[in-house]
C-alpha cells in the first residue's frame, strides 16, 4: 500500500498562511493591533500583499487566525504542567517566563483579548484558551480550576505593568497558594 500524495499546493498555502499569521504576532508585539495591516503584516511576513489578502480578505480574519494560532501555541507549555499537576515552582517559572523572556508575545496577545472584548467577532477566538485549557486538563473540580486560570491572567498582567516583572521565586508562593486546594484563609481561627 503507497502512502497517500501530500499536495505540495496545499502544504505552501498553509505554510504561506501560518507565516502570515506568525508576521501578523510579531507585528502586534513591536505596534500594537493599531500596527496592523495587510502591508506591515505583509512586509514582516516577507510576502506580497495580495498573499495576505488572499489568505485573510478582512482584518478581523487575520486577526481572528492569528488568536486561534497564538492560543494554541503559547498555552500548549503551561497547559501540559497544569495538565499532569505540574508543581508550583514549575507553574511559577512558566509565568515568570510569560512576563520575562516572552513579554513582548504575551502583550501581543493581552492586546488581542482586550480588543475581542470590543469586537464581538473575536469573542470565540479569544476564549479558544479557556476551551483548550478545560479540554487539556479535564478538571474535577471546575470552578477552582477556572478561579486558577484567572489568577493566572491576573498574574500575567499584573507582571506586564510592573516595573520590574517577577521571577518564578516571586510567584511560586502565589501559585502555591493558589493550587493547595482549599484556602485556608476562610477557615475559622482557632482559638489559642
């Protein structure tokens, strides 16, 4: 039996997009959503324009792809430490990370979130992290898994805007606190 034929047009069509898609992220980090257009996305994509325009007709589907793609790239990393309960420290660096290293990639897409909740039309693409999140970790319980996800984001962005972002040290009691599982601070006192 002969393996099937891979379709050399279709497999230089999605390289051709995924480059687009990639060029449209690294505009968004060094110019924000204001810096995008079918010419910069063109530009840094090293293509001709008409390529972006025939892969994406409108902005919003540039847009659109590039959310979907950025979701399921940059969360794949934190998604498999929460996925096999990856330790606090472990947690900790991956954020540290986020806001250190990859800072210009995570405010890329904190300006795409935001901007989802302006335009209706990027709301599912948006919540692609959420969906990739619950479906990668199958969690028991819920709604601690949701509360950590937000604290997370609160993290992330809380790191993005401070002067001097934290490293995993600095978040590793935050997470921790966050993953025991029940917080403490609700229990009644005790007497002493």
């Amino acid at each position: 039996m002969t393996a099937p034929a891979i379709d050399g047009r279709k497999a230089r069509g999605e390289k051709k997009r995924r480059a687009i898609v990639e060029a449209t992220l690294r505009v968004i980090e060094r110019d924000g959503v204001a810096g995008v257009t079918h010419r910069s996305v063109a530009r840094e994509a090293g293509v001709p324009t008409t390529a972006s325009t025939y892969y994406f007709a409108t902005l919003d589907d540039l847009l659109i792809a590039t959310l979907l793609w950025a979701a399921d790239e940059s969360c794949e990393e934190m998604l498999q430490i929460v996925a096999r309960h990856g330790s606090a420290r472990e947690i900790a660096a991956a954020l540290a990370k986020s806001v250190n290293e990859n800072r210009g990639r995570t405010l890329a897409e904190y300006e795409l979130y935001l901007l989802a909740g302006r335009r209706p039309e990027l709301k599912a693409a948006a919540r692609r992290w959420l969906d990739l999140a619950v479906e990668t970790v199958r969690p028991q319980d819920p709604i601690a898994f949701r509360a950590l996800l937000a604290a997370m984001d609160g993290m992330l962005i809380q790191g993005l805007i401070a002067d001097v972002a934290p490293n995993g040290d600095d978040l590793e009691p935050i997470v921790s606190f966050l993953i025991r599982g029940r917080d403490d601070s609700t229990a009644p006192a005790r007497e002493q």
